[in-house]
C-alpha cells in the first residue's frame, strides 16, 4: 500500500500568512526569524514543518468553522514528479513508505 502525500491547501496557507498568526508559529517551531516562518510556508510539501498535527489543531482554533477537508489536499501526480526530481529526501521516504506497504 502505497501512502497518499498531502499538504496544505492554499486556504489553510493563507489563514498561516496572517500577521497575527506568524508570532504564534515562531513560538510553536521555536524560531525566532520570521522569514523562517514564511520559508516554510513557502515550501508546503508532504513530511514539512507545517504538516505538524499542531499545525491543524492551531489552524482549527483560528477558524472553527473550517473543515478539515479545507485544510490538507492530496499532491497531484505533476506535484510528485518535480518534488521526486527536486528533493532526495522526499524519494528516500516515499519509496521507504512503498517498501513498509509490501511488507504489512
């Protein structure tokens, strides 16, 4: 079985660019540069620093009445492909996720 990668979606990315929001993640990943902040929302991809189930359970505290389903999408196959050609790492988890899936 073959894991399904998510991230957020762009609503739930423009609740974590408020002005408001951005002190309260710098407290939470225990940074102190805001443009480390927005590094990470730049770079949204599966396995991140925003994928944090904290991450959630804040973004469902700033707006209550978003669904969960607003707040991950699935990676489109074209998503894949360039972060499987861009970033090692996320081709080492994915095919060690593919080999935990033959093994169960």
């Amino acid at each position: 079985m073959v894991k399904k990668n998510y991230v957020l979606t762009e609503q739930a990315l423009k609740v974590l660019k408020r002005p408001d929001v951005k002190p309260m993640l710098m407290v939470f990943f225990r940074v102190r540069d805001a443009r480390t902040i927005d590094s990470y929302i730049a770079n949204n991809v599966p396995y991140g620093p925003l994928m944090n189930i904290h991450v959630k359970e804040l973004l469902q505290f700033l707006v209550p009445d978003l669904p969960e389903k607003s707040i991950y999408r699935r990676l489109t196959p074209e998503e894949e492909d360039a972060l499987n050609r861009t970033m090692p790492e996320y081709k080492q988890r994915k095919r060690q996720n593919e080999q935990d899936g033959e093994n169960h």
